[in-house]
C-alpha cells in the first residue's frame, strides 16, 4: 500500500514537472512569437510615423508659406494706404499753409481797414461837430431844442400813424364782435317773445248803476273816507257813467282797493265796518296772487329751489313797473335772454337764467331798504343763500361793479335788450330832455368841439369840430374819447353813436 502511494506520489511529482516543463516550453515559444510581432509592429509603426511626419512637413512648409504669400500681400496693401494717407496729409498741410498765408493777408487788410474806418470815423466826428455848429448858428437852435423840436415831429407822426391804427383796429374788432353780438343777440330775441303792457297810475271800477256812486260815498262821505283811509288809494267819483277811478301810485294797494270795492259793490253792503271786512280779504287775495305769481314766474323760466322769501318777492314785481315796464315780466325776459346767450356761448345757463329773473328783486322791497335797487337784490339773493356766481351777476348788472363773469355781462346784456324794446318803456319828458342836454354838454366839454346836436331820441350824437383845431386823424380819438365819457357819466337805455363831423373848405378869390 504505502509503494501505491510512495508510487503514485512520483507519478504526479513527474507528471507535473513533465507538464510544467510542456508548459514552459510553449510559453517560450508564444513569448518569442509575440517579441517578433511586437518588433514587426514597431516597425510599421515607426515607417508609419515617419511617412506621416513627412507629410505633416510637407503641409507645414505649405501653410508657411501660403501664410507668408499672405503677409506680403497685407503689407503691400498697407504701404499702399500709408502712402495715400501721407499723400494726403502733405495735400492738406500744403492747403494749411495756403490758408494760413490767405488768413495773415486777409488780418493784415483787416487791421488797414479798421485803422482807415477809425480815420473816418474821427473824420466824421469832427465834420458833425462843425455841421452841428453851423446849424446851430444858421438855426438860432440848441441841441436840446432841435431834439425838442424833432421828438415833438416824430410825437405828432407816431400820434397819427397810433390814431390810424387805433381805427383799424377799432373797425376790425367793432366789425367781428358787432357781427357775433348781432348772431347772439338775434337768436335770443327771436327765439324770446314776450308782450309789454302799459301800466297807468289809475283803476276804473264799473258800477251797475249811478245811484251806487252815493252808496259808496255814505252818509257825510264816511264810506269814502274809510275806503280811502284803509287803502290809502284816492277815489274820484265824477260824471263818469257807472264807473268809480282808484289813483294812486302803489300798484298794490290800488289793486287791493279795487278788488274791496268791486266785492262791496257785488255785495250791496256798503259801511265802515263791511268795508274793512272786505279790504282784509282782499289783502288775503292780492298775497296769494303774489305767491301764485312768484311760483308761475319760477315755472316760467325753470329755475327751481329758491327760497320761498325771494319767491314772495318775485310776486310782488308783478304790481311794479319800472318807466311803464311791468318788472315781472321784464325780469322773466331777461332770464330768457340771459339763458339763450348763454347758451349760444356755451356758458352756465342756469346761472345767467336765474340771475337774470332776480336781477332785480329788490325793486320789490326798495321802499323798506335804503339803497340802490341792484344793491338790494343782491343783498336780498345773498341773504337766501343764492350762490356766489348769481350774487355777482345781480350786483354788476347796472356797471356799478366790474363784471368779472360771462354770466354777469349776459344778464347785464339781457336787462338793457328788455328795457330797449320799442315801446317796453316810457320815459318823462323832463327826464328825455334833461338826458339829451347832458349828452351834449359832454360832447361841448372837450377842446376843438364847435356844436354837438343829440339826435334820433338821443341814440346819437352829431358834434361838428373846428377844422383848424381837428384834422382827421385826432377825429378818431376825440370820438373814442367822448364815447368812454359817455359811458363813465351817462345811464342809458341801448348804445349811443358817436359821430365827429370835420368840414374842409377850399376858398379862393378872383381878382
């Protein structure tokens, strides 16, 4: 057993040597085979390098020179543009010197002239002095009386050539407002219509028979007398057939006395107590007529929210009349007016529409407050928290204050329109005449003025001037200066027409 093993031991050591030594053997040979491959590889690798170094030469000394082909051209290009550059800057620096020898010649034949004109100019110093001297003594003049003399030349040319101007543009101005104001005024009258009544100072009462005459004057003349004593209004009872005359200027109590003595007539019970029954109901009824008055004027016009004080106001106009002009009816007018212009202007309407109605409210209460009656409606409208706008417009529509808004102008406008309708108004004979001698006399008061003549009920003043005093050219302003006279010192209804008349005579004499 132990020879199996011992055996079998020697049989694998020889078979590993035998197998390590086949082993070896083969490793040599693979080693050798690989050494001459890798030397073959080597080889190629060095002839493959050296061909593509060869070639890389070769592309290098190319690119080189093609590089170097490029240079020269860029270089060549570059001198070229240097030398154009050069070029051209020996050009300029020959065109520098050019100018400058050009600008030397030209400051020398500057400073000979300067020197030649200060020359002149001492020359022409020193020959006006001589002239100035020898005028002086040909002229009997100082220099400070020539200047006088000529300032007073050029004075009396720059006032003729300001006069002519002046009326140019007066006419201009006067021709294109005159022609708008026409558009304005035009359309408001036309699209405003409105009646004008005549007011009297008296009231006929028709009786239905005399014999109430003897009734209405009582026993001893009592009736008379306590209808007069409680309405303050006269009666007269003459041979007038069936009728009874109330006179007596407040138009209020005259209608109230009217409207007692035709309910006493229609009643039949004629005493001194029945009386006073029926003049207190007709002050009842003459306050509501005022009240519904106030109320329809406001209707009328659209103004709403007044105050119910100034709308009692308003009613009481109804009884006024200002030259014959109904006052409530005048002062719906002109807030008709008032709002059409100023709608046709594109302003507030509804301010010139209700100042126009309360411009002149104070009419109504001028007997209780001192003052002028567009004082009075002002201060009335400001009392009942009228706004600023419409008190302004009240208080500026007779000129006493500057009117500082279109409104204001507008309702001064409307007023005047309204109370220059034909037949709106009337006026006194003393009061006609006194206005038309005033006119004149301002026309009389300025210098050069021989005769003025106010004609056409004093909607124009004719005024002949001395010729030798006027020429044609101050005419214009001597009518532009009496015109602002009249409007500072004279009330009028309208516009006046001022017109200066020159004569020129031409005479001559046969000998």
């Amino acid at each position: 057993m132990l020879y199996i093993v011992i055996a079998s031991v020697i049989s694998l050591l020889i078979g590993i040597v035998t197998g390590y030594l086949l082993r070896k053997s083969t490793a040599e040979a693979a080693i050798k085979s690989a050494e001459v491959e890798a030397l073959r590889i080597v080889e190629e690798s060095k002839k493959s390098a050296e061909n593509k170094k060869r070639e890389a030469i070769v592309e290098a000394r190319e690119e080189v020179q093609k590089m170097r082909a490029e240079l020269d051209q860029e270089i060549k290009e570059r001198r070229f543009e240097i030398q154009q550059v050069e070029r051209r800057l020996l050009q300029r620096e020959e065109a520098l010197d050019r100018r400058s020898d050009n600008l030397e010649r030209k400051e020398e034949a500057v400073n000979k002239k300067e020197n030649d004109l200060k020359k002149q100019k001492t020359d022409l110093q020193e020959l006006y002095e001589k002239q100035l001297d020898e005028l002086e003594r040909l002229a009997n003049l100082s220099s400070d009386e020539a200047r006088e003399l000529l300032l007073n030349q050029v004075k009396v040319e720059v006032e003729n050539e300001m006069a002519h101007l002046i009326k140019e543009a007066e006419e201009r101005t006067k021709d294109e407002s005159e022609k708008r104001a026409r558009e304005v005024i035009s359309r408001a009258i036309q699209r405003c219509a409105a009646d004008h009544v005549a007011e009297t100072t008296v009231s006929v009462v028709n009786l239905p028979n005399d014999e109430m005459k003897g009734r209405i004057i009582g026993r001893e003349g009592r009736n008379i007398r306590a209808l007069e004593a409680l309405t303050g209004i006269n009666l007269i009872i003459d041979d007038t057939p069936e009728a009874v005359i109330l006179s007596g200027f407040d138009p209020v109590r005259r209608e109230t006395a009217r409207l007692a003595l035709e309910k006493l007539v229609a009643d039949g019970r004629i005493h001194p107590a029945r009386i006073e029954e029926m003049v207190e109901k007709a002050k009842k009824e003459i306050e509501t007529i005022i009240r519904e008055q106030g109320e329809q004027a406001t209707f009328e016009v659209g103004v709403h929210g007044i105050h119910p004080e100034l709308i009692r106001y308003l009613g009481r106009l109804y009884y006024r009349t200002s030259y014959g002009q109904n006052v409530l009816k005048h002062s719906i007018e002109v807030a008709h007016l008032a709002s059409l212009m100023a709608a046709e202007l594109g302003v507030d309407v509804n301010v010139a529409k209700r100042a126009g109605l309360l411009h002149d409210i104070g009419k109504a209460a001028d007997q209780e407050v001192e003052g002028t009656h567009h004082q009075i409606s002002a201060d009335l409208a400001k009392r009942y928290k009228e706004s600023p706008a419409v008190i302004h417009a009240i208080a500026a529509h007779h000129g006493d204050i500057e009117a500082k808004t279109v409104e204001a102008v507008l309702v001064a406008a409307a007023d005047a329109i309204s109370a220059a309708r034909p037949g709106a108004r009337r006026e006194t004979l003393e009061s006609y005449i006194k206005r038309l001698e005033k006119l004149e006399a301002i026309a009389d008061s300025f210098e050069g003025v021989d005769k003025s003549y106010a004609i056409q009920a004093g909607r124009e003043i004719r005024i002949m001037v001395k010729p030798d005093h006027i020429d044609d050219t101050h005419s214009t302003l001597l009518a532009r200066d009496i015109s602002k006279k009249i409007e500072e010192e004279l009330e009028y209804p309208g516009m006046i027409k001022v017109t200066v008349i020159r004569e020129t005579r031409a005479v001559e004499y046969a000998k």
